[in-house]
C-alpha cells in the first residue's frame, strides 16, 4: 500500500521549487509511480487497475488545473477529477492489461467530456455498463456507468449495456442478457449515445431530414 496523490508526479514542482515550502509539499504529496512500482512499471505495468475515483467537481481543483491540462490529453479545464484519473489508469497497464471503473456517466454528453470522448477512440474500449439515473449509491446521486478499457489497438465496436433497473441478481447475467454492439464510427464528437443499431439508424435519418431543436 503506498500513499500519494495519484495524479501528481514530481514533475509538479519543476521551476517552481522555490515556491513550495516543507508544508505545502507534504499536502500536494506527489507520487512517483516509477519509483515507488519501480518493478511492476519497469516490467510494463499493471496487470489490472480498477477504481471508483473521487467524484470531486471541477470549481475546487484551481491549483492543480494548469497542471492537468499539460499532463493529460483527455482533461479540459471544466472537466471533474474522474477524467484524468480515467487516463491515467490506462497508462499504467501493461500490455493487454485491462482498466475498469465506476464512474458518473456525465461524460458521455457534458461539453467537458469532449476531449476523453475523443480520447477513448484511441483506446480499446471493450465495454460500457450505463446505469443512467439508477441510485447505485443511495447516499448520493451520481448517474454512473462502468467503464472497461483493454491496453492494445483499438477496436472497431463496444460492447454497450443500458441497465434498466437494479432488481438484477447478479450483474454479470445481467450484462450477458442485455449486451449490444456499437460501432465506434457511428460515436459523435458531440455525444455519445448508446443505442442499439436499429434505433441509431432510425435517429440518424430523422436527423438528416430536420434540424435538431
């Protein structure tokens, strides 16, 4: 077990050294995964990363913004902490490797999900769990989805499921019941929507016949 901030490496400090003292050092407590993993990162990487990342909105990471933005592809300076630790979570597996996460499925339509959406079509993305609005955590209303990503060339389709309720008995039946295939060319830049082929194709040519209010 190692403790440190996931997402801030040493390079956080660099020119800026004299700016930091003992004490704000120690709060930012940055992380060396090359370090501290040394073996595990030098032989690749993880196995396996899985997670349900902090849900922490975008209005109280003002210090750490301009950091992210330089670090990491698919962060934009609105976007909620969960977005990059989604990339970097990838980037520490090894090949085929495989990431899975619990996170708000706000991404796939938010205008701050524009820059992951674009990433994760660089990605192998296998597998996308939707449970909308379903209360998975009675304590808070976080409109989640899992999200599995395996670390080799991208694929053409993902596997999408839009869980209806949570009266399921075991999610793994669940997901095998109500699987479908979504190719990655029909994904909007704007948006993504997971939809069965048949319903795409009837959204599109009522797209293409009006304009969208």
């Amino acid at each position: 077990i190692k403790c440190g901030n996931s997402l801030i490496g040493p390079d956080f400090f660099h020119g800026q050294q004299d700016a930091f003292d003992e004490e704000e050092s120690y709060r930012i407590n940055a992380f060396d995964w090359k370090t501290e993993f040394s073996t595990i990162m030098k032989n690749g990487g993880f196995d396996a990363v899985i997670g349900n990342p902090p849900y922490v909105r975008q209005e109280s990471l003002g210090e750490f913004k301009d950091y992210f933005q330089r670090t990491y592809k698919a962060y934009t300076g609105t976007s909620d902490l969960y977005v990059p630790f989604i990339e970097k979570g990838v980037s520490l597996l090894c090949a085929d490797g495989l990431f899975s996460y619990i996170v708000a499925n706000k991404w796939m339509r938010a205008n701050y999900g524009a820059a992951l959406r674009q990433w994760l079509k660089t990605q192998c993305v296998e597998e996308i769990v939707d449970f909308g609005d379903l209360p998975v955590f009675k304590q808070a209303t976080t409109y989640p989805c899992i999200l599995r990503i395996a670390k080799r060339d991208p694929g053409e389709e993902i596997q999408a499921v839009n869980v209806r309720n949570l009266e399921f008995v075991n999610l793994d039946t669940c997901v095998a019941d109500e699987r479908f295939s979504i190719a990655v060319s029909s994904l909007q830049d704007d948006g993504w929507t997971l939809t069965r082929r048949e319903r795409h194709a009837l959204l599109s040519k009522i797209r293409e016949k009006g304009m969208p209010l």
